[in-house]
C-alpha cells in the first residue's frame, strides 16, 4: 500500500504544471485620453519572461482580442492588449469603426498611442523588457509596423492581414524589430500598389523582414467572426489562422532564444 501511495505521488510530482491564466483590465492614458487595455499571463510559471504587445483590429478592444490575448498567455508569454480609442470604445459598425481608425491613420498619435501600450508591458514586473514583440490584426496590424518604423525598441513585430502602409525616408535606419507580415493572396483591401510601396520601402531600410502568402485567403482571415459582418472580401479562413499561428510561434522562438 505505502509503496502505491509513493508511486502515485511520485507520478503526481512529476507531471507538468497547469496553466493557471490570470488577466485583469488596466486603465491608464496617453496625453489626457483614459485608455484601458487587457493583460494576461500564467501564473503558474515563475521568474521573467518575453512579453507581447497586441493591437486590435478596427473595431476596438473587443473579445476577439482577448482570445488572442489569452492564446499567448497559455504559450507562457505576459501578453497586453493596448487600447487605441479609448476607455471602453469599440464598435461592431463598421461606419464607426472607420471613423475611429480614420482619427488615427496618418497621425503621429497613431505611434504615440501605440508607445504608451508599449511602456505599459514594458514596465509589468513579469517582462523582461529585452525581449518583447508586438502582433497586430487588420489596423493593429498597420499600427504595429508604425511601431517598428519609428524605431521602437522591440525585438519583433508581426502583422496579420494588415494594412500594409510603407516606411517613410525619415524611418530609414529607425528599425530595430524584425518584421513579419502575415498575408491573404486574395486581400483586396491592400493594393499590388501598396504592396509593392511595402516591399520596395523595407528593401531601403535595411531591415530583416518576410512576407508570407497564404492562398485563397481574404481580409481578416484570422477572426471567426468575420464572415458576420457582412463585408464583401472579409471572411475567416481555418486553414490560413492557424498557419500563421504557428508561423508567429516559429518566428517567437527564434527572436526569443
């Protein structure tokens, strides 16, 4: 019986920890705008570890983002969802959510709002600040290369399906991240202009950067919701998510070795 009982707890001590996921909101502000993000992280792990900045699609700090947010907390990483609009603004119109995105695209408060998420996982005790990356969906996906473009300190960032705006002269030799950019092949929201802009842009730079194309692939591929919305060329695609999922995991445990 005492040896069964020693066996059983031998096996017992043995087995891998639980992920025990812990999250919680976190107000804070840029300027005098009051913005409330979304963290997450294991706390069944010990010690520091990398940490990853996450911006929302269009629509705003919604549960989307949170999944994702959760999905890298359960891979061992303290995850952050920043807020680009405001405390408690998001919308599931997508006359709003343009109008929200449109207040930012081509601001300088586009890198400034990003900045101000940056430092707030930066500064989470569980970080360690030299290793650190930033992953964007849609609009998130454009905010994170701005990021990058302005010469945040951060290891990686990694755009899913989003706009694809290009570095500007004054970004050359700014870039310290490496870059990937996670693609629909059938994206008509990106131009074979903007694409090309893209491309060429990041060529003079110098930077290390990929692109990968998935096939059969439109806007927004990595939401399950998508197809709900009702937009012409936006459709979630199973395949093509959990692909670049594992293309993100792939490229983190390069920059993060």
């Amino acid at each position: 019986m005492k040896k069964a009982l020693l066996i059983a707890w031998i096996l017992l001590i043995s087995l891998p920890a639980q992920a025990t996921i812990v999250s919680r909101s976190v107000e804070y502000k840029q300027g005098d705008t009051v913005l409330q993000g979304y963290l997450a992280h294991d706390d069944s792990k010990a010690g520091k570890r990398p940490g990853v900045l996450v911006v929302h699609e269009w629509w705003g700090l919604n549960d989307y983002v949170r999944s994702r947010v959760n999905k890298l907390a359960q891979l061992g990483y303290v995850a952050f969802a920043l807020d680009m609009y405001g405390k408690n603004v998001w919308t599931t119109d997508p006359t709003k959510a343009e109008e929200l995105m449109s207040h930012l695209m081509g601001s300088p408060l586009l890198r400034e709002r990003a900045n101000a998420g940056l430092e707030i996982l930066r500064k989470n005790q569980l970080v360690d600040p030299k290793r650190i990356a930033a992953i964007g969906y849609c609009f998130g996906g454009t905010t994170v290369l701005e990021l990058a473009y302005g010469g945040a300190n951060v290891a990686a960032v990694v755009s899913f399906h989003g706009g694809l705006t290009a570095p500007q002269p004054e970004d050359e030799g700014r870039i310290k991240a490496k870059v990937l950019v996670l693609h629909g092949a059938d994206d008509g929201f990106t131009s074979a202009d903007q694409i090309t802009a893209f491309q060429e842009g990041m060529r003079k730079t110098g930077a290390d950067w990929q692109m990968v194309y998935f096939g059969g692939t439109v806007h927004s591929f990595t939401n399950p919701g998508a197809d709900k919305v009702g937009i012409k060329g936006i459709a979630y695609n199973k395949k093509a998510d959990e692909r670049s999922w594992s293309y993100m995991q792939v490229f983190f445990k390069e920059i993060f070795k």
